[in-house]
C-alpha cells in the first residue's frame, strides 16, 4: 500500500465521504485548521470536487458542521457556477442547432451526457469545455460554423480540434466559476465506418434544454468515461472528479446484467479498453473498497499484469491525491502496460524532458491593445518556467523513483 501524508489523508477523506454508508475517516473533515481549509478549498476547485462535496455534505446532513466561512464560499460557487453552467447549455444548443440545420452527424461528448448517470445534476460538475464527437466528413462543415460564431482554431491533435473564443490573459482562482465570456469547443473527428463499428451509428437521442441531443449509447457512454479517467490516470496531474463520476456510473448500473453482458460483448478484445477500465477500476476499489460487480471485474481487474496491480498498490493513492500540476510516476505504468501491449502516447525521453516550447497559453490577435499583449506576454512567462520546473524537478524524483520501482519488480513472484 502506498504511503500518503496528512493533506493527502485529508483529501482521501474527502472522496471517502461518497461511500455508502459514509466512512468514518470523513469525521476529520470536521476538525481541520483554517490553513488546512484554505489548502483543501484549493485542491477541491483544481480536483473538480469542490461542488460535489457541498452537495454530499447537504445530502448527509453534514452541511451544518462545516465552519460557516467553507459553507459561504462553497455556496458562492454553486450559484456562479449554475449560471455558468446555463451559459454552457444555451452555448451548446445553439451549436446544436447549427448542426442540425447543415445535417452535420454528431454526438454530445462527456460532460452534459453524464447527468444524470454519474453526474446528479448538471451544474455540480466544473466543465472546461464542450465535446463533440462529428463524422470526418462534417468536420469541415462544423469548424465553418464554429469560425462563423467567431471561434478561432487553437489545435490539431490527432483527430482532435479544440476551438477558443473570447480569451482572456489571466483567470483568478475567485472567477474559476463565475459564466465568464471565454468558451472553448472540441471536435472529436471519427473516421467512416459502416455497420455497428462507428459510435455515430448507435446513438441515442434525449429531449434535453429544449432540443433532441444525440447522445452515445449507454455502453459507448461507460466505455468514454472509462477511458478518459484511464487517460487521466496515465498523465501528471488526474482530475479527482472523474474518478468519482466513474465511481457512480459503475453503481448505476451494478445489477443490471444484460448491461455488463452488453459491455463485455463490445470491449473484451479491446486490450486499452479492458486493462485501461481494470486499472480505473482496481484503483478506485484500493480507495473506496469494493464497488464493482464480478461481471465487469473478471475481464477487466482480473487480467491486470501483477506490475500493474503493483503500481497501483504503491502509487494509486499518491496519483489521485497530488498537487497540480501532478507527478511523473504514470511514467513506470506507462511502461508496464508497453509490456501489455498498450503503446505509451509519447516516447518516454520526450516526456521526461520534451524538446520543443509549449504551445502560447493565449493566442494573439490582430488588435488587441497593448496592455493586453504585455498581460499575454507575462502570462506565457510565468507558464514556461513553471513547466520548465516541473519537468526537472519531477524529472529528478523520476530518476530516483525508477531506482525504487525496479527493486519492488525484482521481488514479484516469477
């Protein structure tokens, strides 16, 4: 079992209250210093728990016991971010509507599709952006529409567009939720594909804000969120708030056999889908004990690699109670599921230390006035060298925790 210290034990705390019944380690949430509820209040915003825990806390009753300052703070957050939530919403449906009117074929991605499987209620979770997955042949059609709604392209990755309008240099941590003008769109291009392969074909629809949303299927929906959890467990810094919404969607659907059936059917001989959603799954069981039915455990948790089931045990709790912007320990589990057949998503060198710049925290644009391009300017500063410190800094305990790891392999039964 992994060692964590005592903000990290005040942090697990937090994400052991979503147990039922609630653990008994959640009491020391009760008792904490005012620094320590400044640090806390912090990592929830940045982990995407902060609204989820207040709703928790009122759901159990628990609300009251929390020092009247967290509660007022919270609550501030919950009303700036439910309107923030509805400027989303109507930001979305208008896309939409644009997409219907061209016949563009897409899918609703993540954030809004998850209410109310594993999000209770749209506006407890802090969205970033608006995903949608679009049939290549109707990307071109839906970046003119998105350019004629004055967003620009940011990136291309992969099969990936992100889009952003309305930038701005610098975002304080007391407007994190607050329906500020600046929106950001992901394209999420899929290739043509006849028959049942292609996620477009097995949609469903939903009577959602006033429009009919495409949304996946209910397994594509719970193989997306596995593997984006997955994704974010295999990077620096993993976003709590998955892990828990991960956590629900499993119990959503604990007894429904034709369910699990369904699902194995579909991801079995997907190698990423069943170590990715069996290495989610066994870390959060190391967290939260057990809350996953044998019917998905035995094809995906039981066929983990013993190295993987090693860095979970040694590294699981360290990886999803870390300060932003996280650690490099992925890496050894990157390499271990390299042996597995799952090929890391860069070079480990280029991850280690990469060889190129970042990409500009904020484009510029044509006229934007000089103090904006000096605060543009200072904000890509002060980005540089705060990623030019992690790399060395996390680079060098890399190094040491390699060492470590390659001794704990030694003495796994052979």
């Amino acid at each position: 079992m992994s060692h964590i210290n005592r903000e990290q034990r005040i942090r697990e705390a937090v994400l052991l209250s979503f147990c039922d019944p609630v653990s008994e380690e959640v009491e020391q949430l009760l008792h904490l210093s005012t620094r320590e509820w400044r640090r806390l209040l912090r990592w929830l915003d940045i982990s995407g728990l902060a609204l989820y825990v207040l709703d928790r806390f009122t759901e159990q009753g628990l609300r009251d016991a929390l020092p009247q300052a967290v509660i007022d703070r919270l609550q501030q957050n919950m009303d700036d971010n439910t309107k923030r939530t509805r400027g989303m919403v109507d930001e979305s449906v208008a896309i939409q509507i644009e997409f219907k009117r061209t016949a563009i074929s897409y899918a609703v991605m993540k954030g809004l599709a998850l209410s109310p499987v594993s999000v209770p209620r749209s506006e407890l979770r802090h969205q970033f952006d608006l995903d949608y997955l679009v049939a290549e042949k109707s990307a071109p059609e839906a970046r003119r529409i998105l350019e004629r709604r004055g967003y620009r392209l940011y990136a291309i990755s992969g099969k990936s567009w992100e889009f952003k309008i309305n930038e701005t240099p610098h975002i304080s941590t007391k407007d994190f939720y607050k329906d500020l003008p600046y929106r950001a769109v992901e394209l999420h291009l899929e290739a043509d594909s006849k028959g049942g392969h292609s996620r477009l074909n097995r949609i469903v629809n939903r009577e959602m804000f006033g429009i009919t949303m495409p949304i996946f299927s209910p397994v594509d929906l719970f193989l997306s969120q596995g593997l984006h959890a997955f994704k974010d467990v295999c990077s620096p810094f993993s976003r709590t708030a998955h892990i828990l919404e991960f956590y629900r969607h499993v119990l959503a659907y604990r007894n429904d056999d034709p369910f699990w059936q369904e699902l194995r059917s579909v991801a079995e001989r997907d190698r990423r889908a069943s170590l990715g959603i069996g290495v989610v799954t066994y870390l959060i069981t190391s967290i939260m004990g057990h809350f996953a039915p044998e019917a998905l455990t035995e094809w995906t948790v039981n066929v983990l690699p013993p190295s993987v089931r090693l860095w979970v045990d040694r590294y699981g709790r360290r990886t999803v109670f870390a300060d932003h912007p996280g650690r490099k320990l992925y890496l050894l589990l990157e390499k271990e599921l390299e042996a597995a057949a799952i090929p890391a998503k860069r070079p480990l060198k280029k991850s280690l230390l990469p060889s190129r710049l970042p990409p500009s925290v904020i484009r510029s644009s044509s006229n934007e006035a000089f103090s904006t391009r000096i605060a543009r300017c200072r904000v890509q500063v002060h980005f540089l060298f705060s990623r030019l410190r992690f790399h060395l800094v996390e680079g060098l305990r890399y190094a040491i925790e390699s060492y470590r790891w390659r001794r704990y392999l030694d003495r796994l039964p052979q």
